[in-house]
C-alpha cells in the first residue's frame, strides 16, 4: 500500500501517527519555495503544516526545484505527502501534507511563474545556500555570473531564483497585484540583507521604476533556522515505510530540536507560526550570535578534542563525562556572558538544551565532518568570542584550549600525512613549525597567518602564553583524561 490520499485514512487509524487534520483537498497554495530539499521538507514545510492543522489558512505549498526533477517525480506518485521521523529516544512520526505541488523551473518554466504571479501567493521562501544569490565579494549581485548575464538577456524564461523573483514581481507590479514576501531560510548570516541586494541589483540593471517598487513594497526579513536533519538512506525508507503501514519513497528524518527566527518587518498576512514555535523578532542577529557561540563553538570545540582522543561521533564524545564535563563549563564560564543574548532567550536553558542536543543517539553526526574548514568556521565560532571576553576582562582560557586543539588537529594531520580538509591545507603544509615540537614555534606560527587571526591576537601576550600552556598540556597529558588538563590550566 503506498502512502497517497486514498490511504491516509489508514494511516490515521495509528493513534501514534499525527496526520493532516486541515482541509488539504481545498486549500489553496499561498507559498512559492524555491529549493524544496531535505531541510525544507524537514523544517518550514512542517512549520506550516502544523500552522494549518492548528488555524487553517491557505498556506499550501508549491516546491520549485530549479533544475532536479527528482522531489517531483517521486513525491507525485503519492500526492505530495510524505512522513516526517523525528528522532530522539522514542522516534515519533507525522505525515505532512503542507506540500501540495512540486515543479521543476527547467520544465515547466510557465507553470511556474504562473504560481508566482497568482494573486493566493503571499509568500517566496528560498533555501538555495547562498551561493544561489550569485553575489560577488563586495556583496553585491555578479553581473557576470553566468546564471544572471543569460537572465537578463532572456528575462522571459529565467533560470536563477534571482531571475524568477524579479521577474515575478516585474508582472504583478504591472497587473497590480500586490508583491509577496520573500523569505530566505538559507543558513547564512543576514540572509534577508544579502537576498534583497542581489535582487534589487538584478532589477535595477533591467528597469529603475522596478527597483525602486520593490525596494518600498517588499520585505526580505533575516531569518536563522536550526534542527539536523540527517540524509535519508534506503533503510530509512523501509523503516519509516514499517511504522506507518504505508510505502513512502521519499520520508524525511529530523532531531527533535527545531528553531526558526524570522525578523518582524512583515507585510500582510503569513501563516500561523507564532502560535506553533517561530519566534518574531527584531533581533535576528542576537539568536545567530547565540547559535554561533553556543551550538558552533562547542561543536568545533568538541570536533578538535573528540578528534584527537579517538572518538568518532558527537554522542560518543559528549556520552563521556570529562569532555561532557568540559563543554558544560566553557559554556557556563566563557560563552554565556561574552555577549548580550535577544531578550526572547533564555539564555541558559538554551545552551542546556543545545548541550542534550548531542546526546541524541539517534543522530550519527560525526566529529570529522564538523572538523572541515576549521582555518574559516573558528573566525565566527571561537574568535569573536575571545576578542568580545579580552575587552570585557574575562578568562579565555578553556577557548584557548579549544582553540589549541584544532593547532594540535592539523599539526598531528601533517606529521601522519593525514588529509587536511580545509582552504589553507598547502599553506600549512608548507610551515616547517607545524611540525616540529617547539609549541612556542607552533603557536607562534599559526598567529602569524593573518587571514584567520588579523594583526591583532598575535601581539596579545596573554592569549599566546594560555595557547602554549594549553598545548602543552595537551601533548604532555591524555587527551582522554580532558578534566585534568582543564584542572591544570584553571
């Protein structure tokens, strides 16, 4: 029996399993999203579905896939419903429905502005990372990437989502149809900021009067989102397929944990999300500098440490209770404090929460993964928040632990001929210091390359003594046995 619309009812009849309880035959689509990949159909989508079944509204949605025909093709075979599993200790299900039509922009070009020009569209949600807002690194659009140079020569049938959005908005400023919001849900700092420009770019080297339309008519609100969302895999088909009682080609799996921040500079309607967890706020930017200094400085934290005493995944590091021990008071003494956190948050429960986040064992996420790209993820996760604590006068000595273990990380890589997955792999391979055993030469080595660290910390002598007294603790001690070397260093 595949799941469908004629089989949904004998699904429903699981208790256990939470189904569709709007009118889904006759609600209308309200959303346009462009990108409808694994994490929309894990997070947004099922914001509005649960926004549905709690106030109605019309707020179905239209997936736009710019290129892949894959999500249509297989969702259509069973009306566009698909389970979400959400993982924890007890995993729990819910079929969403929210999603009422998927179309792929290279095919069906017409159809898909036909949903973006219809007046019952209120809102273009976007998850396209943002390499798909096609800006160059002054932040403005790139008139010569190749997506855009072709759209505006041919603005009938584009094919960015820069493209279609102004396109859109170009025929129902003409129609007089009042413009959607358009929302980016992209995991990039001020994602609304950075998507408005590059819009207004695009409209501004087509037609002036447009530009300026739409920089007074529509919203492009910031927004930070949050929840893992682990790929789905051939047994998560067959498993997801045995609990519901229904075969679903396409389900999608997801932590328990999820958060959505949206800046409240709205224009008309939009769904009921306020009353199911999304938070509107008019700082967006506090809930991404609590996310990066919380969330991504303990993940890196624990990918460096975890990596160097042999563990393999974020559970099986932070199941041990020295490093448990750890993050719990780097958080405590030398992250919460170093920032003033949006007084939406609590601060404190958040960062308990985020800590039991990684004690999911049903979530494999693994500490080599989280360890990429550490010479550009440690200036927004680790950096900030020393340089924030040196100019209010607190300790920074457990972040330099932290960050002494990614110096130990690539260090121990290039003296085992490891794979260094990072933009600066060759030009650390190419400084003898790293791999001798002088930490002096070492950590004087790694400050001096000023497009992780500026000109600023390399000159402070106390971040380079705690950076060396922290690498020798590292490499005199067990890394296992972390609680000692953070008891010998405070």
């Amino acid at each position: 029996m595949k799941l469908t619309n004629k089989t949904i009812a004998n699904v429903a009849e699981n208790s256990a399993i939470i189904t569709p309880t709007y009118d889904r035959e006759n609600t209308e689509i309200g959303i346009v999203h462009l990108g409808p990949g694994a994490f929309h159909r894990a997070h947004q989508a099922v914001y509005t579905e649960n926004a549905m079944n709690l106030a109605g509204g019309n707020w179905g949605i239209c997936g736009v896939s710019l290129r892949s025909a894959t999500a249509r093709d297989v969702l259509a075979k069973q009306d566009n419903l698909y389970t979400l599993a959400i993982l924890d200790k007890k995993i729990n299900y819910q079929i969403i429905g929210a999603m009422k039509e998927v179309l792929v922009a290279k095919d069906q070009a017409k159809e898909v502005m036909a949903r973006l020009t219809a007046a019952t569209t209120k809102l273009v949600s976007l998850t396209i990372t943002e390499k798909g807002y096609c800006l160059d690194a002054s932040g403005h659009l790139d008139l010569s990437h190749p997506d855009i140079v072709r759209d505006l020569r041919d603005r009938s049938q584009p094919i960015s989502a820069i493209g279609y959005i102004v396109q859109a908005l170009g025929q129902r400023k003409i129609n007089g149809i009042a413009p959607f919001n358009v929302l980016s849900c992209d995991n990039v700092s001020g994602n609304g900021d950075k998507l408005r420009r590059a819009v207004i770019d695009y409209a501004s080297a087509l037609d002036k009067d447009l530009a300026a339309w739409i920089e007074v008519n529509v919203a492009f609100p910031n927004s930070m989102v949050d929840s893992i969302t682990p790929k789905t895999e051939d047994y998560t088909v067959d498993a997801v397929s045995a609990a519901i009682g229904a075969r679903d080609e396409w389900p999608i799996q997801r932590e328990q944990f999820t958060q959505w921040v949206i800046e409240d500079n709205w224009q008309g309607e939009r769904p009921a999300w306020d009353k199911v967890g999304v938070v509107f706020t008019s700082d967006v930017d506090g809930f991404e500098k609590a996310k990066l200094r919380l969330l991504n400085c303990l993940h890196s934290t624990l990918a460096y440490a975890g990596s160097l005493a042999g563990f393999e995944t974020v559970y099986d590091v932070t199941s041990d209770s020295a490093f448990y021990d750890f993050i719990c008071k780097l958080a405590e003494s030398e992250v919460i404090g170093s920032f003033v956190p949006p007084k939406e948050l609590d601060v404190q429960s958040y960062s308990k929460e985020i800590i039991e986040r990684f004690l999911n064992p049903e979530i494999r996420h693994l500490l080599a993964q989280i360890a990429w790209d550490g010479s550009q993820k440690l200036q927004m996760r680790i950096l900030p928040i020393i340089q924030d604590n040196l100019a209010l006068g607190r300790s920074n000595k457990l972040l330099c632990l932290s960050l002494a273990c990614w110096f130990e990380f690539i260090c121990r890589a290039l003296k085992n001929g490891d794979e260094i997955v990072d933009p600066l792999a060759a030009d650390f391979a190419q400084i003898p210091a790293l791999q001798g055993n002088d930490t002096t030469e070492i950590v004087n080595a790694f400050l001096k390359i000023e497009s992780i660290f500026g000109t600023e910390l390399k000159n402070d002598s106390q971040i380079k003594s705690q950076l060396i007294e922290s690498l020798n603790a590292l490499r005199i001690g067990e890394v296992r046995q972390i609680s000692t070397i953070v008891e010998t260093l405070c």
